[in-house]
C-alpha cells in the first residue's frame, strides 16, 4: 500500500518531478533525462498503470484520494496529498483534473523491432506540436494502425500535453524513433512496406485511386502542421497520396488529415 503524505511546502524536493510543468523546454529536456513522464487526470494515469509504466509517485488534491483509492492501494509509490493553491504552486497552472503522477519511461524499441510485425505504421517527420502528436496517436490507436515511427527531430508522445490529448492512447500504439533522417525511411523499405507520402498537391492520387487498404503492408508518412512533408521525404516515398478536397480548402490540420487517411489505410482490414 502506497503511503499517503501530506504536503504542505511548494518547496519540499519530494515534489520535484511535478515543478514547473508549464516550462516545454525545461520539461522536454528533462524528462527524457531523467526517465520520467506526467500522467494527468484518473482515466490518463489508470491506463498508464494497465500499460506497464511503474508509477514513481502521485500528486493528488484532496478530493481525489477517495476516487484514486484503488489504484494507492496496489502501489508502493508514495502519493502527495496537496490543496489545490499548493498544485498550482509547484506545477504552474491550475491542475483542472486534481490528479498527476509521475511514470518510469521504459525503453523504447528500435523501428526494426516494430516492423517485423507490423503492416500499417505511421511515420511521421518533425511534427513539434504536443496537440498534434497527441491526436494522431488517437487517431492511430481508434483505427488500428500498429506501430509509429518518428523522424529524430519529432516532440515527445510522452510530453504532458501529448498524453492527455491522446486520452492515454500513446500507450497503446507502439513507436519508435528512426535514427537518420530520410535515409532511416530504406529500412521500412526493406521490411516490404509501400512508404505513402500523404500531401495536398494536385500531382498525388487520391486516397480512393491508390487504395492503400489493399496493399500488403504500408507506412503512410505525415509532415507538420503548415509546412507538410519535406523535399526530402517527398522524394523518399514510393507513392504521393492526397485526401480531395471540396469548397476551396486547399488542406486540413495535420491530425484531422491523419484520422482520415488511417481510416483509408485500414478499412477492410480484419479487427483483432
């Protein structure tokens, strides 16, 4: 059983996994350092804990210990009973949900690892914002797709902001990182995958003519938000495929774009 502590110092260093979490750049770099992630709000942190991930502790307002009673009942880590003024202090912004914990990282495994198995994957190239990378892994997990694979420059899926706007899904979808940028792309190549650079430009086939749902095994490739897929990874791919668009929009959010087009990957494929 976990042991329940009253804290009542912002200061108090047993808090420091949760200070300043407004602070990205301190955060982006820290966490991964220190093989740690935040975990927000009950459904977040329950499917982080059903996944695997070792808790290293909670931080909990008080009306949040009876929910969470459970799960401070299987763990050992400690859990820092707080007011919500003294949340805020230590972590920089009003915790809405009542409830964080701090989670070990596992290793992640290598793209080689992922592609044996898999036969829809996601790549996606320099997507850096939280929100993004959050709903595509949604989007993944919703529609089946098996692994993810991201460029070296890619943000963090286990960033605060990722994981929440995920709903948790980044636990479900398993990704790794490519060590070269595009020259990583000839190992999907070589695992048999047709690479699909998803695009907004007029010379790609639209999702219905190149029917990616009955290719043997696919890697659909997304580029940030505005600035689309690189020269590079354009180049890189075998095929250019393009979501029709009607009423003048000329494309749509890169995580709206990727729901459809994993839709469009997938469909007809046998569900576990």
């Amino acid at each position: 059983m976990a042991d329940l502590i009253t804290v009542e110092n912002p200061d108090d260093p047993r808090l420091r996994d949760y200070t300043g979490l407004t602070d990205v750049e301190l955060r982006r770099k820290r966490e991964p350092a220190e093989g740690l992630f935040i975990a927000e709000g009950e459904k977040v942190i329950r499917r982080a804990k059903d996944a695997g991930y070792e808790m290293r502790s909670m931080l909990l307002s008080a009306k949040w210990v009876d929910v969470m009673r459970d799960v401070i009942d299987e763990l050992p880590a400690p859990v820092y009973a707080v007011s919500p003024a003294l949340a805020e202090q230590v972590t920089g912004y009003h915790v809405h949900r009542g409830a964080l914990a701090s989670m070990q990282r596992k290793p992640l495994p290598t793209a080689a690892e992922l592609l044996r198995t898999a036969r829809r994957v996601v790549i996606m190239e320099s997507v850096n914002d939280h929100t993004n990378i959050g709903a595509i892994f949604r989007s993944a997990a919703a529609l089946g797709m098996d692994a993810v694979l991201l460029s070296p420059d890619c943000a963090d899926p286990l960033y605060r902001r990722s994981v929440k706007v995920s709903m948790g899904a980044v636990f479900s979808v398993p990704y790794a990182r490519l060590d070269t940028w595009p020259k990583g792309l000839d190992a999907v190549r070589d695992a048999g995958f047709t690479l699909l650079a998803l695009t907004p430009d007029e010379k790609a086939k639209s999702l219905d003519e190149a029917a990616p749902h009955r290719m043997d095994r696919v890697a659909l490739m997304l580029g940030a938000e505005g600035d689309g897929l690189s020269t590079k990874a354009l180049m890189a791919a075998d095929e250019w495929v393009r979501i029709p668009m009607a009423h003048g929009v000329d494309s749509l959010n890169v995580g709206a774009a990727a729901a459809v087009a994993f839709y469009a990957v997938a469909t007809g494929r046998p569900q576990a």
